[in-house]
C-alpha cells in the first residue's frame, strides 16, 4: 500500500515537473479536427508569436497572416497555417479572414525600420480593413491589442512615431463601430519576461498616473483567454502586471470591467 502511494506521488511530481515553470492557464479545449480557428495578425512579432503559441496550446488551429514566408515557417513552425501578404492590401486580408473564427491582433507598425508602414496605413488602415472584414466574414470575436496612452495625443510616442497612439486610438474606433464583437487590450510597456509570474492588472479611464509594464506573454495569454468569452466583449482596458502571483481568474477579471458606452 505505501509503495503504491509513493508511486502515484513520484508520478505526481513528475507530472507537475513537466508544466513550463510559470505560465497561465487560457483555456482547456481539446485539439481536434473540429476546433476553431484563430487568424494572428503580427505572427511574427513579439507578442504575436506568443499570441500563436498559447491559440496553439488551447486547442486552437492557428492561421497568421505573413508578409515574409520563410520568417514566419522558422518562427512558427508547421503547425500554422501562413497566409502570406500585407494589412496595406485588401486581398491579403479577405485571404486571411475568409473562414476563420477569431481574429487576434498584435500588429504594430514600425515606421522607423520601414518609413512607408506608417501607423496611419498600418494600425489605423490594416486595423480599419481587417474590422470591415471580419465584420462582414461574421467572424466571432476579434481581439485587439492597442497600448495604453491611445486616448491621449500629447504623449511623447506621437511625436516619435508619425502620431502612433492616435491612429491606433482611430484603429480602436474602426472596431468599435465594425459591428464585429471585440475586446480591446491596451498594455502599458512591453518586456520580454517570460510570464506567468504576476497576476495582470486590468484598468480602464486611460489614466497614466497608472503606468507600468506587463510580459508579452501575459498579454497574449490575456488575448486568447478572453476569446468567445461573453464577460471580456465590447470591453476596452489597460493592462499591466500586479504584484500578486497565481492564477488568473479569467471571469473574474473580465466581468468586473465595464462595457463601452459607444
Ligand atoms: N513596445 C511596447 O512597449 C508596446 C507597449 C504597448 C503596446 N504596444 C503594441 O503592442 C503590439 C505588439 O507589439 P510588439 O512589440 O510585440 O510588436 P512587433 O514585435 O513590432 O511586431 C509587429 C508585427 O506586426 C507585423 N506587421 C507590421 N507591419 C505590417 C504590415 N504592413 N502587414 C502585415 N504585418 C505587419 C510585423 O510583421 P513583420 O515581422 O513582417 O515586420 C510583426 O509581426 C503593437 O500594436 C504595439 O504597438 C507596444
């Protein structure tokens, strides 16, 4: 009897041992033929890749849109569909969304590496086009990862980057009206920490008397945990990571926010 206990104890923390050190449950579906689709937008980048790893981990099937195919296959993988091409283009994006369920953004343009992807073009336009789309695709949910400070024009990012958190407040807008179901997700700044560590603290009002910094990781977890969620639509916030460590109670967090008023 006790050479069974410790049995089913050593297997216990084998298994324990086998979960990544620190990370946050999103969800719990099965991966299976019949599971739904989410179309990343910014695969590529940063949070993107992240946004991919964890649909993957909740049983998404994961389609991102590409604009370099080699990239994107290395860092993604072969489990994601690529759809290769440009938030600039209409075809490109009727592509993508023809089909998918979900739509998860962490677009951002970078207009210092590339002058011609201005915000105007990329987090307003792409962001604009892709509503449109998914609006009329009847896609379930899009979720849209904007950045604390949209609402207001007078912060030092404008000036450095072609008036970003202006178009992607104009982006934000774009989806408000689209008619598709939303949630829109405004991180303070972007660190590289592998997450699952500090519980996220979600605000709205835009105030940035409140400002801090949250993992990338957390806000892709944050992204797909709020996916066909009823308690996380028409809801827009700002996030950054708490000092409280455990595990997220998704309801919770999304049901005490407050819908938009438009
Ligand atoms: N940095 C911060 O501290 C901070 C704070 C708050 C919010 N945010 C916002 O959070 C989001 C994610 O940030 P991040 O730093 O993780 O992003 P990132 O690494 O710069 O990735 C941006 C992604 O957008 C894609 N992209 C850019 N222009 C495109 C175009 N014309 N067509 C198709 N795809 C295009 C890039 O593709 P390629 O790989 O092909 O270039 C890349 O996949 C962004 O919206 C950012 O503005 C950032």
């Amino acid at each position: 009897m006790k050479s069974r206990l410790s049995g089913l104890v050593l297997a216990l923390a084998i298994s324990l041992c086998a979960l990544p050190a620190s990370t946050f449950v999103v969800a719990a579906e099965p991966a299976a033929a019949t599971a739904r689709t989410v179309l990343v937008i910014g695969a590529t980048g940063r949070t993107g890749r992240e946004v991919v790893v964890k649909s993957l981990e909740a049983g998404y099937r994961v389609r991102a849109l590409v604009r370099d195919e080699l990239r994107a296959r290395a860092s993604l993988g072969s489990e994601v569909t690529l759809i290769v091409g440009d938030v600039r283009t209409d075809e490109a994006i009727a592509k993508a969304v023809e089909g998918a369920d979900f739509v998860i953004s962490a677009l951002g343009s970078n207009v210092r590496n590339d002058p011609s992807n201005t915000p105007e073009l990329v987090d307003y336009g792409g962001i604009r086009r892709l509503a449109e789309k998914a609006a009329e695709s009847k896609i379930r949910h899009f979720v849209l990862v904007s950045s604390m400070g949209a609402t207001h024009r007078d912060h030092p990012l404008n000036r450095m980057y072609s008036n970003i958190l202006t178009w992607k407040l104009k982006g934000e807008d774009a989806l408000r009206v689209s008619g598709v179901p939303y949630t829109i997700v405004r991180p303070g700044g972007l660190t590289e920490a592998r997450g699952g560590e500090f519980l996220p603290m979600m605000m709205q009002g835009d105030d940035l008397s409140r400002q801090g910094r949250i993992a990338r990781a957390d806000v892709a977890a944050i992204a797909v945990a709020a996916l066909d969620r009823p308690e996380a639509m028409k809801k827009t916030f700002e996030v950054i990571a708490s000092n409280a460590t455990g595990q997220p109670d998704w309801a919770t967090l999304f049901g005490s926010l407050n819908a938009d008023a438009k």
